[in-house]
C-alpha cells in the first residue's frame, strides 16, 4: 500500500470501530514542559486524567509529531526526527484486549502483514509494577506462538509520560522482521536487537498509572489504550523496503538529492538520509511560525538546517540548494498537510535566509575548526569561540570532532557560555543602575510601550510574531521580533495607531501572581519558558494584553504619551527589529 492509502485505512477501519477521527495537532505543543509534540497522545493527555473528552471515549488521529531525542540516530534505517504517529485512544472504555485484537486484525488482516513476520513484546515486570501476563496470554489466544512472545523491561516495554509528569504504563510491541536471519547472536537475535533485523512497527500503551515529578507512580481512577504506529515504520513493512528511507515518503526526495549530488545514494546512504530528514523537519517547523534562533524552537530548527548544509558540503552540493529540496517536501505533504502548501512562501524565506546568512560564516569556521583541531582536543573556550563567532552549535562541533577522532571539552563549553552570558546580564544591569528617579519612571513607561507594541505587532502581522529580544533605555526602546519580511510603511502605521488607542483609552495595568502552566493555559504571551521559574509575574493591559515580565511598568496606558515608531530594520534570518520613543 502507498503512504496515502495506508494513512487513511487506519483513520477508516478505527472510525468503524466507534472512534471519532480527530485532526493533527500542532507541532508545538500546549503543554509548557516540552518543547514540540513527540506522540499522538498528547494532545488527548489531560482526558486519561479524568476530565471529559469533547470527542467520546474513544479517538483515532494521524498526528505530526518532532523528535529532538533522535537526531543523532538519523541516518540508519528507522530514526527520524519529523514522523506520523498513527494512533487509536481509549479514555476510560476498552483496555488490553481489544486494543490487541484490534491490532492484530488491523494488521493481518487489512493490511495483509506476513504473521510469520510479526513478533511480539510485553513488560516483564520490575519491583514497582507487575509482569504483564494478560498481554501474553491475548497474543496467545490469537494463535502466537509464544516463541515469538518476549518479556522486556523498563527500556523496552513501559511508556511515558510525555512531559515531567502525566498518564504512563506497561507497553506491548510488535515488530517487523525486515530480513528473516539473525544475526552472529543466532537464537539470541530477538525484537530489540540492534542488528537492523527487526523493526519496531506498533506500539500499544496501557495507560495504568500517573507518574509525578518525583517519579512515584499512583494508579489511575480510570484505565486509558494509547497506542503509537509510525507511518515511516509501517511503509517499511508494508511496501517490503530496507528502511523508511527508500519508501514512497522518502524515495521522491532522496530522488530529488540525487539530481544535484555528484554521487549515487547508495554509495553513501548516511548523509543522504541527514540531508532528507534534516530538510523535510525544517519544512514542518518553519510552517508552524518558528524562526532559526538561539533558544528553544528555534535552536533546533536553525541547528537542522546548519546540519543540512554542512552535510551538502560533504556531499558537494551547489549553493542555494536547500530551496528545491523545501519545494519537494511540500508537494510530497500537500496533500495531507495543507498548511506546508499555504504558508510555501513563508516557509521558503525562513530556509533561504537561514542559508545566505549560514553559508558566509560556514567556510571560515570550518577553516577555524581545522586550525583548532589541528592541536588535539578542543577545549571549551576553543568550541566556545567557534559558537560565538562562527554560528557552529556544540553538536556540530562535537560532529566534527568525532570524524577526527577528538574529544570537546564541554563542561567547560557551559562555562564559557554562562560566563559569557553573565558579563551581558551585567552590562544590561549596569545601564538602569544609578539613573536617577526620573529615568527609572521613563524605563518604566517604554517597557509598558514594548507590551503594546508586541501586542499591535502580533494582532496586524500574525500570530507567527515572537519577540526575540528587547533593549530598554531612559529614552527608547529596542524590540526584536520575528518575522520574515520586512514590514512596509502601511502595516508600521497600523500598529503605531494600534498602541495609540491604546494609550488613548487610559488603560490600567494590573499585576498578579500566579503559576506558570496556569499562565500558559490563560494565553499569557511567554516565549523564554525555560527562564520562568514555577510561579510568574503576569501584567495585563486591560484586555489587550496579558504578557509574563519582571520588569517595572506604569500604572495606566494614559502615562506613555504618544508612541511612534522611529525605524524597522532587518536585525538577522527571519528577525526584524523596531525602534521607538514616547514624546
């Protein structure tokens, strides 16, 4: 079957076992503790926990999910970082039986999988949580051989919770066996295997138990089926390939690569692979709003797309080359993902500006890189200064490391960057200290100013709009954004009469204090999570708007004056930068 049919086979035969079809989520999530969707339960967390589902007691999504946690597995048979995670839901309804007979009939049955090739997994059991036996016995009942029914502990076969803490349980696995021949550890060859025999296709969670932040765990009042097939995963078996690479989700991009490479894929699969996963994750995050950036989101896009490059370089590939690949996992998802279709022009500036501005820095750091390497070991002030000057994140240099057989020092990499960082904190400390009454009161009303201002921003421009930085002084502000064109006279002048009426209507500003995830769930506008500590400071401007900030504020919007905007200018890839005063 083709990716297509196989996508909406599942979606049909689970809706005709009662379960409601419901769309993708977004790639980030609302859950504050990570920081992209990793699993199709996600989105359906809280309803394992007790509260109603809108959409019945059982669902059934195909949902995108991103991986951080693979990306240096990318490039063997089976880890990706962007994948689909198919998956059927039970909120308190049916439980291990019909989720494996569902399962297997889906499998065998629908999509006509070998059984000979079909083994199976459960949890074995531990001090905390008893062996699984209802598992065996149902894989049993449907006539398993239990020579092909293995025990597996913690690693294998328990799952979750996304995120600190949340719903999680024992686990059984079914795995595809891609060649039919163990491998040197003969009868010892079993699911799990590291030797690319099996592939691990369908995993079914029993959600039995709640996992705090101290990793106790408590029984749930009501008993939840999370399961999680990959797409890629299943292409595999169902399309009888050697990995997710050379199916049909893969196989129109990698043809693509090969068009502007000098050698064949199969000469050199492994960065052929990268560049195919690295692109087609690029895509999905650049749809979903994220710039290339420093922090959160945006490190990991911008660190796809600098490892795309430095693996094109690898391969010889000419300049400018990300764009057609973009092009090509946009036609290849149209389809199914309407949004890489409509936001095209959006998601192709952020990848080519990402690699103009990449590209200058790429070949003298790679000329700095040899000199460093040249000596032995990196130290941590070397990698540092590599990070610092030429854009190269920690992993690429350890990348490069590795080929050479060196080492990074980086313990002392995180000293140099908290030193770093420590001498800016205190340079910005430094400009507020001893400036007098008067200048304090000015900061305070600029700092409301930038409020609005983000606000104006978001509400004429998208909700794409992120700030990515601030620079406050007695007599202006500094407001970076994220965006990824520059903005024309006429949306300037909306947003500057945006703040305006504002102003004009004497909003008061109020403060409260309350918890992060509270704030995260009332649409507080937070984009540097990681700095919050558990309970924030929330300024609300009327209702206009409700933003997380430490800093000192006026009392009512009727304080500023009048705003206007004294320049826009480009202030790096996908980020533009405001400056403005109050007269």
């Amino acid at each position: 079957m083709t990716s297509k049919q196989l996508r909406s086979e599942f979606l049909k035969f689970f809706e005709e076992k009662g379960h409601k079809i419901v769309p993708s989520s977004s790639l980030l999530p609302t859950d504050p503790s990570v920081l992209f969707t990793t699993a199709g339960m996600q989105q359906f967390k809280e309803y394992f926990l007790g509260k109603k589902s809108p959409y019945g007691p059982r669902t059934v999504s195909c949902q995108q999910c991103f991986r951080t946690s693979d990306i240096e597995e990318v490039g063997d048979t089976d880890h990706l970082t962007f994948l689909e995670m198919l998956g059927n839901f039970s909120f308190g309804d049916y439980f291990k039986k019909e989720a494996i007979e569902f399962a297997f009939e889906l499998l065998v049955k629908k999509y006509q999988l070998s059984q000979d090739r079909l083994w199976f997994t459960y949890f074995k059991g531990d001090k905390e949580v008893p062996e699984d036996k209802e598992s065996k016995k149902i894989w049993q009942s449907l006539g398993i051989s239990p020579k092909k029914i293995y025990g597996s502990g913690r690693q294998d076969n328990f799952w979750g919770p996304t995120g600190q803490t949340g719903p999680c349980g024992p686990t059984t696995e079914i795995h595809y066996d891609l060649t039919l021949k163990p491998c040197k550890k003969g009868k010892q060859c079993l699911p799990n295997c590291k030797c690319g025999r099996f592939v691990e296709v369908w995993n079914l969670v029993f959600n039995e138990y709640y996992q705090d932040k101290n990793k106790n765990l408590t029984l749930l009042k009501k008993k939840g089926v999370d399961t999680g097939m990959g797409l890629e995963r299943l292409a595999i078996a169902s399309q009888d390939t050697s990995s997710v690479f050379e199916t049909d989700l893969f196989k129109p991009l990698l043809e693509e690569i090969e068009k502007i490479s000098a050698e064949p894929y199969q000469q050199n699969p492994k960065p052929y692979r990268i560049v195919a996963d690295h692109i087609k994750g690029a895509v999905f995050l650049a749809s979903e709003g994220i710039f290339p950036s420093n922090v959160e989101q945006g490190y990991v896009l911008r660190r796809l797309l600098r490892r795309v490059m430095r693996f094109g370089r690898l391969l010889n590939f000419p300049q400018n080359f990300l764009i057609p690949l973009a092009q090509k996992v946009i036609e290849i998802y149209q389809d199914v993902y309407p949004s890489v279709r409509s936001r095209e022009s959006d998601i192709l500036t952020v990848i080519q500006k990402e690699e103009e501005k990449f590209s200058k820095t790429l070949e003298r750091g790679l000329k700095q890189f040899e000199k460093i390497a040249a000596l032995g070991d990196i130290n941590g002030a070397d990698a540092f200064h590599l990070f610092d000057t030429y854009g190269f994140p920690l992993e690429l240099s350890e990348e490069l490391a590795r080929e050479k057989g060196l080492k990074i020092d980086r313990m002392g990499f995180e000293e140099a960057f908290r030193k770093h960082r420590d001498v800016s904190r205190a340079g910005a400390e430094k400009k507020f200290g001893g400036v007098g009454k008067d200048a304090g009161v000015a900061a305070a009303k600029l700092h409301t100013a930038t409020h609005l201002l983000h606000t104006a921003l978001r509400k004429v421009l998208g909700s794409h709009v992120k700030q990515m930085g601030s620079d406050i002084t007695a007599a202006r502000l500094r407001f970076d954004f994220s965006h990824f064109k520059k903005v024309t006279a006429g949306e300037l002048k909306k947003v500057e009469t945006l703040v305006n009426k504002q102003i004009k209507d004497n909003l008061k500003v109020e403060k409260a204090e309350i918890s992060y995830n509270e704030a995260v769930k009332k649409d507080v506008l937070a984009f540097f999570k990681e700095k919050y500590p558990e309970t924030v400071t929330v300024y609300s401007i009327g209702e206009f708007s409700k933003e997380i900030c430490a800093g000192p504020h006026a009392e009512r919007t009727g304080e500023l004056g009048h705003f206007k905007i004294v320049k826009e200018e480009s202030s790096g890839a996908g980020i533009r930068r405001i400056r403005a005063i109050l007269e």
